[in-house]
C-alpha cells in the first residue's frame, strides 16, 4: 500500500500509519477494517471539500481505531465501546511519541464519533471522524462528494450488505454492556435487535434519585 491514493486521498505511509493499518487488520474483522479506512477517505475529502486544515496522519489513526471497542481484542465491559477505542489510540500514538494535545484530539475524535453536532464545533480532526463516520454509516454528506470519489473509495474497500452487517456487528459488540447506551444512539440498535433490552429513561434516573423532594 506504498504511496497509495484513493479518490484522489493519500493515504499516509508513516511507520506510524503502516503499524495502525496492521493493528486493525488484525484486530478487526474485514467489515470494520474496510469501514475504518472509508471513514478516513470520507472523512479526508468532507475536509477537502470544507477548505480544513488537518493532520493526515492524526485523521488516520483517529478514523482507524475508532471501532477497535467492537472487536474481541479491546472490547471491555465497563464503558461505552467508543472510549475503548480511544483509549487504545492514546496509549498506541503514546507509543509512537505523541502526547499531549494531538493524543487528546485523537482521543477526543474517538470518543465523539457517536454524539450528534457537537464534535462538528471542535478541531478538524475530531469533526472529521465524525464526519466520515456519518456518510459512511448514515448517509449524511453522500452528496457532498462526487459520484466518482464514492465509487473510487467503494471500489477500494467494498460493502456488501454494509447496513445489515454494520448493524450486526455493532449489536454483538454492545450487547455485553447494555447499561453504557443510556443516552447515546447505540440504545436504538440493542432496542431493534436484543429482546427484553429495556432502555435507560433520564426522567426516571432524576425522578429516582436519592434526593429526598
């Protein structure tokens, strides 16, 4: 993959980039892997077309990782499946010599990719997560790129069945941790697919409380 360009996207060939590419190949089951890169080829031209500036690399590891909490390998029981990805990007760029603020944007851009518009408002690299994961998984911004820049990411890293096996893999991946949807829209898959799932209500967490009024 030396050198390669996709719809017009290069994808960066950094040791860095060449060990997260392993990583999540091994990692990842080839649904996720394919769905990962297309998340930064979406994510990369959305930032062509908006005239951003962002870290190619940073967007890489950021669009790469941000699944990892769906797989076997990092999935934990404990916390949103988001947060496991990010913590893994922190301690691999850490790794590679990146703390600080990029290792926090990167973070950030993982933990976020799942809260509607408000990842929008902050740095290139986290908007740009969450944008690529929207046009590939939910449709927003498909006709924000071109026909051709579709085809030529689709044609790359292909998804067959993509809607019914994205759905799939997200509902085994939370399915263990039923109790880390409670506000966010994974409550919406375990809903459609877990019988008896019950979802968590806001309302009711205040009502019962353990305030006395």
């Amino acid at each position: 993959m030396t050198n390669e360009t996709i719809a017009g996207v290069r994808v960066p060939d950094s040791a860095l980039a060449r060990e997260a590419t392993e990583l999540v190949r091994e990692a990842a089951s080839p649904l996720l892997f394919d769905h990962s890169r297309r998340v930064f080829l979406f994510g990369a031209l959305r930032g062509a077309e908006q005239g951003l500036e962002f870290d190619p690399e940073l967007l890489y590891v950021g669009a790469m990782f941000h699944d990892l909490g769906l797989t076997g390998r990092f999935a934990r029981t404990d916390q949103r499946f988001e947060i496991d990805g990010a913590d893994e990007a922190r301690r691999f760029l850490a790794a590679h010599g990146i703390t600080g603020e990029p290792a926090q944007r990167v973070w950030t851009a993982i933990a976020l990719h799942t809260t509607p518009e408000i990842p929008l408002h902050m740095a290139p690299e986290i908007a740009l997560v969450t944008r690529g994961v929207e046009l590939d998984v939910l449709g927003i911004g498909y006709h924000a790129i071109s026909a051709e820049q579709r085809a030529a990411v689709v044609a790359a890293h292909p998804r067959p069945d993509f809607k019914n096996r994205i759905l799939a893999a997200f509902t085994d991946g939370i399915k263990g941790r039923p109790d880390t949807t409670f506000g966010n829209v994974k409550a919406d898959v375990l809903a459609h697919f877990v019988p008896g799932f019950e979802r968590g209500d806001f309302v009711e967490v205040i009502k019962g409380s353990a305030w006395g009024e």
